[in-house]
C-alpha cells in the first residue's frame, strides 16, 4: 500500500482571513523526508517532462530521502534559479505533477512542495554568496525585473559579462512583488533573490523606463545585446456599463495598491484603497483568487468569484482555489456580468449578471459559455475588481522601430528568442502574453544562452 | 535610488518649487510630461507636472500646492534631503508644434505645467498670448517668468486684487471676441476650470487642449486607475495623455473619481499630523 500524500500545514483558515501572513507553512523536516520516501525514483522519469525547466526530480529527491538538503538543492538550482518561488507558485497539477506515475492514482508526489522545503532550508542557513565570473567585456541590458529578467540576468553575469537592468517601477520582482501577494510569496525571498543577482554583479536600476528615459533604439546601441522581459502589465476591461464606477479595479491596481504600496498597512502606509463591503471580482484564475482572498484581508464581509465558465475550468491554481473556499470566499460560477450598477455620487451599486451555459466545444478545445436567456439577476456590491487578464506593456514600443509585434501585442521572437532586431532577445509574458512564472523563467534562461553564444562570436 | 534636493523655496502661500537632481530624466524631458515621485519607504506615489528642467545641470524642477499629507510632507523638505524615488518623464508631450497664435491658459498652480509650454510653443515659431490666474494676487505664481516668455500676459484674479476682476476663461473669451484668429488654446488648472473652459471656447471651433490630473499609481500603463473617459472612449492619462482634447473629455467623471479617496485622505492626514511637527 503506497503511503498518502504529505498534506501542507497551513495557517487555521478563520486566523488567516485577517493577516497577510503566509498560508501554507511548509514541511517539516520529518514530513519533507517521509514525502521524499514515496518518489520512485523511475528510470524514466515523466514528471521531469512535465517541468519547463526540466529539473532531475528523481535526483533531487533521492538526495533528500538520504537527508542531504544540500546536495538536494544544489540539483535543483543547476537548472532552476528560483526555487523558493516556483515551490510555492508553479501550477504543479498540470506541470510535474501531473505526469509523475502516482499521479494516476490520485496521488503525485509533492515535487513542488519538496522543491520549496529544499530552498527554505537553505534560505534558512544562509545563501552562499556566488563567486563572480571572469569578466569578458561584454555589456548586456536587460529591461524589466520580473522573473523573466532575473533569470536571464543572473544567467548573463554568471557568464562574466556585465549587466545592467532597467525597471520601471520602484521595486524589482515584476508581478512577484506587485501581483501576487505576501500570504502566498512572501517579499522577503523575491527580496532575497534579487540580492542574489546583485552579488553576482548584475546593476540595477529601478525609477528606469526603457521607451521613456532611453529607447530601446538608444539601448541597442548601447550595449552589446539587449534582452526585453517587459511582461504583460496592461489590463483589459470588459467594456461594460459601469465599468469607470468610483469602487471599480482592475485587479493590477487592486493588487499593486495592496502588494507594492502596502495599502493594507493604511494608514501607515500613505496610499489608501477601498475596503468594500460586498466585493466581486470576475475572472477564475489566479490573479482573481489573489484580489478576492486580498479584498477577504481587509475586511469585506462577502467576497465572491463570478466567473463564465465552470469549476473544472477555473485557470487558477488548484491548492489556491481550495485555499479561497476554506477562506469563505463565494464562487458564482457560469455566471457573467452584464453591467454594473451605478448608486450614489457615481459609486457602485451592484452588478447585473446573467447565468451561463457550456455550449460546444471551441477550437482550443474549451466548452465556451452561452449565455441563458432571462436568467439576468443582480448581486449587491460596492467594489467590483476586473480580473480577466493583461496584455503586453506597450511602453517598451516607443523608439523601437523594426521590432516586430503581433497583433496582440507580443513580442515576436523565433525558437531561439531572437525578435526581429539583430542583439536584442525577448521571453516570458511580453512574448507569449500571461502566462507563469516558470514558463517565464524558461525564456530567460534560453535568450541568455542566445545572447551568450552570439557574444562569444561577435 | 535617491534623489537630491537642490534648491526648495516657497513661491506662494503652501506652493513650493523644487530642484531635483535627476539626470536621466532632465534629459529625456519635454513640456507636458510629468513625474512620479515617492517620498520615502511609506509614503505614497504622487505625479507632479515638469515645470521646468536643465539637461545640463541634471536637474527637473516641480512646483506643487499643499493639499495633504504628501504634499505637506514634501513641502517640510529642504535643500539636500532625497528623495527615495523619482520616476519619468512619464506622460505624452505636449504636441507643439507651429500654428500660428496660441493662448496658454494656467489657473493657481496649473500655471507651473503652462510654463514650459509657453517655451516650447514660442521656441516652435508660434506668437503666444498667456492668461494666468489665481484667488488672489499673493497665490500668482511665475508671473515674471512668464511674463518673459510670452509675447502678450494677461492675469485675472477671483477677488480683483491683481489684473481682471474674475476669472481667465473671461479673459480669454475676450481676446476670442476680438477677433485674432487662434489655432489652439491649451487650459491646465482645477478640474473644474478646464470642465468651464471646454465649455466657453466650443461654440467658437477653437481647438481646445487639457491636461488631466486623474489619481495615479504607477504612470506606466499597468493599473488603469487613471482612466478618463474621451470621446466615449476609456483612456489611461498617464499613457494615453496627459493632455486630451478638451470637448471630448467627461469632466463630471474626472472630478467624481478625483473624490474617491477623501475619507481616507482626510484619515491619513489626521494621522501625520499627530505624529510630524507640521507648522502648516
Ligand atoms: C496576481 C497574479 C498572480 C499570479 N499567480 C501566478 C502563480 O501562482 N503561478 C504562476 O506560475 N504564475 C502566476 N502569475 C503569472 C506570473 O506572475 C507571470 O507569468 C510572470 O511574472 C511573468 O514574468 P515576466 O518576467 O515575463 O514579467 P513580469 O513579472 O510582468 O515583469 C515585467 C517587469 O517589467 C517592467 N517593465 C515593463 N515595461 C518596462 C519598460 N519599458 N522599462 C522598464 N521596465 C519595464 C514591469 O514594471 C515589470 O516589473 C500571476 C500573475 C499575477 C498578475
Ligand atoms: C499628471 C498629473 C500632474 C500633476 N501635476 C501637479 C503639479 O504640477 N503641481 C501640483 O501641485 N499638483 C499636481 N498634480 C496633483 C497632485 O498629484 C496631487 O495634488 C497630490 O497627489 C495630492 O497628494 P496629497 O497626499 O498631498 O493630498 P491628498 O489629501 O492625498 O489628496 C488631495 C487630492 O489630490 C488628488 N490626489 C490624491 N492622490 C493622488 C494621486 N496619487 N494622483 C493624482 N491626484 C491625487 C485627489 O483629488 C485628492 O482629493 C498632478 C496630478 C497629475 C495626475
Ligand atoms: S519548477 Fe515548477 S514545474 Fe518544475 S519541478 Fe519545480 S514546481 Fe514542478
Ligand atoms: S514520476 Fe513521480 S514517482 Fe516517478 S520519479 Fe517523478 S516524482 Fe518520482
Ligand atoms: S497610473 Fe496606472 S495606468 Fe495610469
Ligand atoms: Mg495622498
């Protein structure tokens, strides 16, 4: 009999609906270990196909059965730079642990949870300050501080050459520090791994807009390659009645108000945000679990997730949306809204939705929603948080002529992650739209292996 | 980063300019851009208008008004204190070009964004007539400034204790009245002004152009909290604009979202005030 899966300890759900402290906790040393113990070490490992980076998961686990950590995450980082963020972020049940064999009983084992007990217990003893490499001469900018960024930077300087980044905002992390909240991706690490690539070198410059202080056009000319990890920041709107309401978000301001502006330390921290009542946030994936568990934070009474399609689609991820029930947090679910209500002084009154059905399949395979005629009713709210995705940050296109985008706004770029612009590489979400922090990182650590051997032979 | 302070005077009363050293910015700045900048560890992100800047010494000055608690906080600065960070030149800028006689409108200290513009729509060749206005004579500001960089001033007051009795959109419709021809009129100030002077100038045709102060976060595109509706079309002002064509924007929207944050605004200024040694 194959022993179960290791469960996660978590804060009590009632206790966490009111700090932003972290809610999973992690294994303990024993649990790591008997999690370790189910891993078959297969011959022919599936659950490595299913990582992006491609991490030696039978190896990495070995090693912590054997109770050495170290070795364990020295395996993990030869091809993942991130650890402490991926353990706790990667949509694991459709990534490696969706193809590992105890998967088809129910049960993977916890490859991301092992990842991230190996990468807190060397965050706990300390991070080894890397050595800096010989340098070679070569000056690289890369634009952005998401994961994408830090990937690739950190690749660069490993490689010797010397590297700049240019970040709009004034703090580095990309969506890490400004989306995803502390309960779920403590600071503190992105913190950490960015202090990581400034010892290895890297120069980082926030306050720094490329498209608006320097053009990309400037930058090329500037350094020898240029990589683009720009992200997909813009949001979208649905395009609805209402939607310019005083108490209507977008889950991008929602969240950076309450992540990089600390609105939920208010008023110790300068910058105010609505604390509703009754709050809606439309759109399944992780971004709307994230405003809506966020909103739960600071005190609404009710939050629900009104999203078009059913259970089974939800995009977010799995552990988050179990996360988000125990919290309390309301799924309307095959539910769209058709308008918002407006009430006093040009507030929000509520929004008017109208019940859904899963029609037939779509070309991607999806059952998409029609909706059922007469089912219009209205929920009463006074915040309304949009969540239905992002597309590319345009700002990187001023002065960037001859860099071939699609019309969706992404950066074109060819297997390698070349754009049309002879030493200037792109990845992660500007080139692929929102996508994960994993796939993300993946790009990075291809457009550095690019730019490196187009520096060798130029 | 950090930013030194190098010169901050008071020009008005609780109006304040500010030289800050910011090299990269002073040269990629043009007139109607503005910065975000950020106090320290807790404090807000505010945007202020680019009211002049020197590419050589590094510099970008902002004149700003006291309204609340950052404003205040910043109007307690003094030469070389920093700033924690200083971010730009965000926005459009103004699209100057030459067309002929332009009036430059600037209301309390809508006057600072005005200034640059009238350099930069002289500099492009045009003849241009400035009307700028206050409460009262002691709230002008850059009159002298201004004075010398415009071909004609014209200066209102609300209480008549400087130049015309009223307010600029008077004058201005005057010197529409008179006659000469003008290619374009551009009105920075209090919400409401530019709400009233996109309504005086529409019945003469002359295009129209505003600046829009909606709250902003990160000025790069990315929360859409700056949404402005124009032409019946949402726009992000920190992106899209800031400046927009006067007899298209929704005025009542703009002014009805600026109010969004007053109770807590009033909360957080409460607050500072019990804890900082504000004279103010
Ligand atoms: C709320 C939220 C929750 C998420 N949850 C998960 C999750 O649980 N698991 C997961 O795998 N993925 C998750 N994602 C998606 C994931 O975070 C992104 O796919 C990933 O961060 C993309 O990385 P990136 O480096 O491409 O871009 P980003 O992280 O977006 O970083 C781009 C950076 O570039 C900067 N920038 C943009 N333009 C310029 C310019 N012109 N000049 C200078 N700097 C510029 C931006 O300010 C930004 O900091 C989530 C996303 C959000 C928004
Ligand atoms: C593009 C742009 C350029 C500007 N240029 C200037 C300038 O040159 N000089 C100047 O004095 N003021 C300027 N402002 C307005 C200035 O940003 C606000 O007065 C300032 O943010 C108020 O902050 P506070 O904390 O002191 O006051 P608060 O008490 O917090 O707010 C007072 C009022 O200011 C507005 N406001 C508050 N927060 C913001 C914010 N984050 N962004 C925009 N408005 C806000 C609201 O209407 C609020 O009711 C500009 C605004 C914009 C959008
Ligand atoms: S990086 Fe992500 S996909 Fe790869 S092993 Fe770790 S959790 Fe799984
Ligand atoms: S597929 Fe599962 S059991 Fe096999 S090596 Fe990978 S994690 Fe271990
Ligand atoms: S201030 Fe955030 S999009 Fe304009
Ligand atoms: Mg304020």
């Amino acid at each position: 009999m194959m022993a179960a899966r290791q469960a996660m300890p978590h804060q009590d759900a009632k206790e966490r609906t009111r700090n932003f402290d972290e809610v999973a906790l992690g294994y303990t040393e024993e649990q790591a270990i008997a999690e370790a113990s189910r891993c078959l070490e297969c011959r022919n490992p599936k659950c490595v196909q299913g990582c992006p980076v491609e991490i030696d998961i039978p190896g990495f686990i070995a090693q912590m059965k054997a109770g050495d950590f170290d070795e364990a995450i020295a395996t993990i980082k030869l091809t993942n730079s991130l650890p402490a963020v991926c353990g706790r972020v990667c949509p694991q049940e459709v990534q490696c642990e969706e193809l590992c064999v105890l998967a088809k009983k129910g049960e993977p084992v916890a490859i991301g949870r092992l990842e991230r007990f190996c990468a807190d217990h060397e965050r706990k003893k300390g991070v080894a300050a890397p050595v800096r490499a010989q340098s070679t001469g070569k000056r690289v900018a890369v634009v952005g501080a998401g994961p994408a960024s830090l990937t690739a930077a950190a690749d660069l300087a490993k490689e010797g050459h010397a590297v700049t980044m240019f970040e709009a905002l004034h703090d580095t992390g990309g969506v890490l520090t400004y989306g995803i909240p502390e309960f779920r991706l403590p600071k503190s690490i992105v913190r950490d791994e960015v202090e990581y690539i400034k010892q290895l070198g890297v120069d980082v410059k926030v306050d720094y807009i490329i498209g608006k202080i320097k053009t990309l056009e400037e930058l090329k000319n500037d350094f020898d390659a240029v990589f683009l990890g720009t992200g997909a920041g813009l949001p979208k709107f649905m395009g609805i009645e209402g939607e310019n309401l005083n108490g209507v978000y977008s889950a991008n301001e929602f969240l950076t108000r309450v992540n990089l502006m600390k609105a939920y330390r208010f008023p110790d921290y300068s910058t105010p945000i609505k604390r509703g009542k009754h709050v809606i946030v439309v759109g399944g994936g992780n971004v709307a679990m994230d405003a809506a568990r966020s909103a739960l934070r600071l005190g609404a009474e009710e939050v629900s997730i009104v999203y078009r399609r059913g259970e089974d689609e939800l995009p977010a991820r799995k552990e988050e949306v179990e996360n988000a029930k125990e919290e309390g947090i309301i799924f309307r679910l095959l539910t769209n809204p058709v308008r918002i209500l407006q009430g006093d002084n040009m507030t929000v009154k509520g929004v008017e939705c109208i019940r859904m059905e899963l029609g037939e399949p779509d070309e991607s395979g999806r059952r998409s929603p029609v909706p059922k005629a007469g089912s219009e009713h209205v929920i009463d709210a006074d915040i309304v948080i949009i969540a239905i995705g992002t597309s590319p940050n345009p700002m990187i296109l001023s002065g960037s002529d001859g860099l071939k985008v699609s019309p969706r706004g992404t950066i074109v770029v060819d297997e390698s992650a070349k754009t049309s612009i002879g030493n200037v590489c792109a990845g992660g979400d500007a080139v692929t739209g929102a996508a994960t922090v994993i796939s993300a990182m993946g790009a990075g650590k291809l457009a550095a292996q690019t730019i490196n051997d187009y520096l060798r032979n130029n | 980063m950090s930013y030194t302070i190098l010169e901050k005077k008071q020009i008005a009363p609780q109006v304040h300019l500010m030289k800050v050293l910011a090299p990269d910015v002073a040269k990629a700045a043009k007139a109607g851009q503005f910065i975000i900048l950020r106090i320290d560890e807790t404090s807000e992100r505010i945007p202020l208008t680019i009211a002049d800047f020197d590419a050589d010494e590094g510099y970008v000055t902002i004149i700003f008004q006291e309204m609340g608690k950052t404003t205040k906080q910043l109007a307690q600065m003094t030469d070389r204190d920093v700033l924690l960070d200083f971010v730009g030149p965000l926005g459009k800028p103004a699209d100057v070009r030459k067309l002929g006689t332009v009036i430059l409108v600037g209301g309390g200290v809508g006057i600072a964004p005005v200034y640059p513009q009238v350099k930069a729509y002289r500099d492009a060749g045009n003849k241009v007539i400035s009307v700028i206005g206050a409460r009262n004579k002691d709230l002008l500001i850059l009159e002298d400034e201004m004075q010398a960089a415009s071909d004609e001033l014209y200066i209102a007051t609300d209480d008549g204790s400087k130049g015309h009795h009223g307010f600029v959109t008077d004058v201005a419709k005057k010197i529409l009245d008179s006659g000469e021809k003008i290619a374009r009129i551009v009105v920075i100030g209090p919400p409401i002004l530019m709400k009233v002077a996109a309504g005086m100038t529409a019945p003469y045709g002359v295009e129209t152009i505003v600046s829009l102060n909606p709250i902003m976060i990160d000025g790069t595109g990315m929360c859409g909290g700056c949404r402005v509706s124009v032409g019946g079309e949402t726009k992000f002002a920190c992106v899209d604009g800031p400046e927009f064509d006067a007899h298209k924007v929704d005025f009542n929207l703009l002014m009805s979202r600026l109010g969004l944050y007053r109770p807590e605004e009033a909360q957080c200024q409460e607050n500072h005030q019990c804890t900082c040694r504000s004279g103010n």
